[in-house]
C-alpha cells in the first residue's frame, strides 16, 4: 500500500531552548530562512507524501499560520513588486494538505503519535520529528519508504552512534539482513554504553503499519509518565517484524542550542549566499 500521509510531531515544550521556547513553538524557530518544522514538511512532500497530519499543543498556532494563505501579506508583495517573496510564500500554503491535532498533554512522542490513528486509518504512514534536518540525496523519507515497498514492514531509520550517545537515543540489536537493512530483534531506550546492544541509534524518521497504534495504547508509560515510541515498537516486534535503516546522507540535530547552531553554520555553509560570510566570520 502506498505511503501518502505524514504525522510531524510538534505538540512538545521544546525546554532544551528556554528562553526562546516560552511564547513560541520550538518547531517554528528559523535555521537560515526556515522554520524548522518547514524543512520536515518538505522533506515529506519531496517524498511523494500528499496529507500531512501535525500533532500541535496550546500556544503554537504559529504553525497553521505559516503552513496557510496569507492574502494580506501577498498582496503587500504583490504591490511592492517583490515577486520573489511572493512566490516563496505562495508556495508554502501549496505544499501539501494539513490538519492539526491538540495533544492536550504532552505525555510523550508516543502519546502524540496515537493522536493521529482516526487521521491515519487504516494504511501506513510516515512520522517526521521536525528536530531532525535531513540532507540527502534521496529524501529521508523517500529512503524509508523504499525499504517498506521491499518488506511491507514498518521502518525506522538508524544511525550510527557514538558510546556517549547511547545515552541520546533508542538503541537496537539488530540482524543484518542487506547493506544498509537490518531487522530489529529488540531495543532499549537511551540505555547507556552498558546496556547498549549495538552502536546503531534509532533517530526521527519512520514509517508504520497502522497496528502501531495498537502497540501504543498497551504500552506504559515510563519513569517520566511518557508514553516512549521506542517502548510501543518493542511490543510491535511481538506481533511483526521491523526494519532499521542506515540511512544515506546528512543529518542534523537541531533539537538543542549547540545542535541548532551547528545545523545553521552547516546549512549556511552550503548556499553560496552565505558560505563566504559565515568563513570570514568563524576566522575573526
Ligand atoms: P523532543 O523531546 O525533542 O521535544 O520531542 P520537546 O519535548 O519539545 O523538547 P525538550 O526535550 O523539552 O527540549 C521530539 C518531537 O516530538 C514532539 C516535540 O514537539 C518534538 O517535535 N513531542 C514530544 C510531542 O508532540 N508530544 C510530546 O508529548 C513530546
């Protein structure tokens, strides 16, 4: 079945960015000229994703604006021949079809998720966490959604991990099955170097058999009284297999202050508008 709709997480308190995060969504902060929600949003609809479903919370309407029509500001644009502008902001509203879902509580990643099943229904779909800025050849997604044409299993995307990094992210034990694609056999949630299985960490793209939302109503909540995806894929794996992917590209985390500059010095590094300016000043 095709994969044609996307769930982008964005109902969090974003405090790994207070100040800045008090009276504005994390997801709405701009690297360069995006916000970084917009960045996953693309990503998305490069990948051939036509719905996208966003998990939002009180405070954070900011998103529907930006992802709507703006008919004052483009006739401003329009009037002061700035046709440039106008057509960037013209096209946001055009990207896809959205809808927005209230998590009253953010009561975790799997919580949110599970938002989205009346949405969702009964066919796969793809979870974006809008931290996470992909930069690949072939879109993140698009990679993943590859792999679940193959196998007609959910997928999570990998990557390698450092020892201090196990304590970042979910980890797996994972059976290799081709280059690149591995079959999950468990995992563990930012377990440390202890009681890590292996150096391949579960990061923020997926793509799900709708009986994931199953896995997360019978999973508990945990020491933190969140609702973990990386505990609801676990119980999947009791019912199905599920597939990891070592993904082919870059990725930044942008989801902490120090992640968020390295991701804007990178990206800047990257448009010629700005390559040179942003040398000349890390030198000085
Ligand atoms: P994060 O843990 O990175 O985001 O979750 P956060 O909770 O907003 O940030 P910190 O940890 O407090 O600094 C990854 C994504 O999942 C969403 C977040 O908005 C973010 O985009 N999320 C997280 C929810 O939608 N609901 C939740 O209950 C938790």
């Amino acid at each position: 079945m095709k994969v044609r709709k996307a769930v982008i997480p964005a109902a969090g308190f974003g405090t790994r960015f207070l100040p800045a995060t008090k009276a504005q969504p994390k997801e709405m902060l701009a690297v360069i000229d995006k916000p970084l929600i917009q960045y996953s949003v693309e990503e998305a609809v490069e990948s051939g994703i036509e719905h996208i479903c966003v998990i939002t919370s009180r405070g954070k309407s900011a998103m529907e604006d930006h992802f709507d029509q703006s008919p004052e500001l483009e006739s401003f644009l329009k009037q002061k021949g700035k046709t440039d502008y106008l057509k960037q902001v013209q096209k946001i509203s055009r990207l896809a079809k959205f809808c927005y879902i209230r998590q009253k509580q953010a009561l975790g990643l799997g919580h949110a998720i599970l938002m989205a099943e009346e949405f969702i229904g009964n066919e796969p779909f793809a979870v974006l966490l809008p931290d996470d800025i992909f930069d690949c050849p072939v879109p993140a997604v698009k990679q993943l959604k590859d792999v679940f044409a193959e196998y007609g299993s959910s997928v999570v995307i990998l990557k390698r991990i450092s020892q201090e990094e196990t304590k970042k992210y979910g980890v797996i034990k994972p059976e290799q099955v081709k280059p690149r694609i591995f079959k999950l056999k468990d995992m563990i949630e930012k377990p440390g170097p202890e009681k890590a299985f292996s150096d391949l960490g579960i990061i923020g793209r997926y793509v799900f058999n709708p009986d994931i939302f199953e896995a997360i109503k019978k999973t508990k909540p945990d020491h933190r009284g969140e609702i973990q995806i990386t505990d609801a894929i676990k119980r999947l794996l009791d019912k199905e297999p599920v597939y990891g992917y070592l993904f082919e590209g870059q990725r930044y985390d942008a989801g902490d202050k120090a992640g968020f500059i390295k991701a804007t010095l990178k990206l800047a590094l990257k448009r010629p508008e700005f390559a040179e300016i942003v040398r000349k000043s890390i030198q000085n």
